[in-house]
C-alpha cells in the first residue's frame, strides 16, 4: 500500500484532526448565504494556510457537500519542482488527518496513457496546492475517490482539452487549485485580482492577461471549458492576507468560484 503522506500538515493546516474540524466548524458558523447553482461541475479554490483563505476555499466545498461524485480530480500548479506537462499521482491513498482518501490509481494511469504531456513525477509529492484540498474533500465528499495531478509548463489549450474530456463524465468533479496576486499593496493586488475575477465571471479568456494567479494556467483551462460546455460562473469570496496580517503593503490575493448549471 503506497501511500502520498501529508507534508504540509502542522503548516498550512493543521495536523490535529479535532484542530480541523474546529476549522471547519467556525467557517460554517460564519458562512453567508450562496445562490447556489442546480449542478455544480468544478470549483475553483485558493491553497494558501487555512488562517489566510480557508474561509475562501470553504464557502466552495459547503456549496457541493450534498453531490456524491465518484471522483474529485485535484488540478493544481507545482511550486516546487519544474515540470513539462502534469504529474498524475499514482499512490493507492492520500494521507489526511481525517483519514486516508482512496486514489483512483487505475483511472490516473490511464489519464498517463491517454495523455502524452501527462506523467509520474515523484518530486511533486511535495507540493501544496493540490494537497491542502484533501481535507476538505474527506469532510465534504467522503466518499469520494481523488485523482491528483499537478502542473507545470503546460499550454492551457491542452489543459482544457483534458478538463473537457473529463467533465463528459457525469462520476468525475473538478478542483481547480490556485492563489491570485503576490505581493503587492492591497490597492494594486485589488487591480490584478479584479480582473481575473472578471475573467471567471464574464468567462474573458482575454482579462487572464490583466491578472496575476500562480495557478492562472488552470484557471484559464476551465474557463474555457465552461465556455466550450455553455457552464455558468459566480464568484463566492474575495480576500487578501491583509484580512489576517493587518499589513496592506505586501498581500497575496484568494477566491472562490463555482461552475456549473
């Protein structure tokens, strides 16, 4: 049994299962009211530290607790290790600290077969987008199955291709990983982050060239697909670290936003 261990547990989230709920618990108790759409067929989250945009990311998984998807697919940019193409995780679980969540390690292998830009990097077993959803998938989507895959230097035309191929499946549901601006004042990263919050909710593939997201290649991906299945956006939340930090001279930008019909 392989499993990808947790490692950014105790950092960006905590590696206390009571600590997470209590998370979880105070998120909820502070959750505004969502028009939420009739089927939901991605969101798109932030992957900072939970004190920072867990908040964010929750008011996008509340929204879908009530679906059971076979699979969540988890796309998310690399950080650390560069990659040409994507990294499909091939381990049997995924380590939480609410309990291991099963990979669909037959379903990722054969996304490698079918995709030549698409792999096996063990390096990637290291990044923090796609591994600081797993604890909300296990708390929302219990029974779900996960696929990974992290990416790097991709055309997000080949990205979308792929989102699409995968939405043709009703059992699938898609995570779209990314922060938006980095450190700039919070006047300017309001700026950069409005216009890719433009580019979700006016589905303007053009706008993404006015923004700034570390995961904007996946962002654009979906967009594109939503225009290419006629989805529906909204956007849930916006916020800076300055919310937390109090210091607006040097923020990092978060939302959240649903897809659907």
């Amino acid at each position: 049994m392989s499993i990808r261990k947790a490692v950014v547990s105790g950092s960006f989230y905590p590696n206390d299962k009571k600590e997470i709920l209590e998370y979880f618990n105070q998120f909820n108790s502070l959750k505004k009211d969502i028009e939420n759409f009739e089927d939901v067929k991605a969101i798109i989250v932030p992957h900072a530290g939970y004190i920072y945009s867990g908040y964010t990311a929750n008011l996008a998984y509340s929204c879908i607790k009530k679906q059971k998807p076979k699979r969540v697919i988890v796309i998310g940019p690399s950080h650390r290790v560069y990659l040409k193409g994507g990294s499909v995780s091939l381990y049997d679980e995924y380590e939480t600290p609410l309990g291991n969540i099963q990979i669909d390690k037959t379903f990722s292998e054969n996304l490698i077969e079918k995709y030549d830009f698409l792999d096996f990097n063990i390096e990637c077993e290291f990044e923090h987008s796609t591994e600081t959803q797993m604890p909300f998938i296990k708390y929302y989507l219990k029974d779900s199955l996960v696929v990974e895959i992290v990416y790097g230097d991709i055309d997000f035309n080949d990205l979308s291709e792929l989102i699409d191929n995968l939405l043709e499946d009703d059992n699938n549901f898609i995570v779209i990983s990314t922060d938006l601006s980095h450190f700039h004042s919070e006047s300017e990263a309001n700026k950069f982050d409005n216009n890719c919050m433009n580019a979700i909710k006016n589905k303007d593939l053009n706008l993404f060239d006015y923004g700034e997201a570390c995961g904007k290649v996946g962002v654009k991906a979906m967009i594109k697909s939503s225009i290419n299945k006629n989805y529906k956006t909204q956007i849930l939340d916006y916020c800076t670290s300055a919310k937390i930090t109090g210091d607006k001279s040097r923020v990092v930008g978060y939302t959240s936003a649903l897809i659907g019909v």
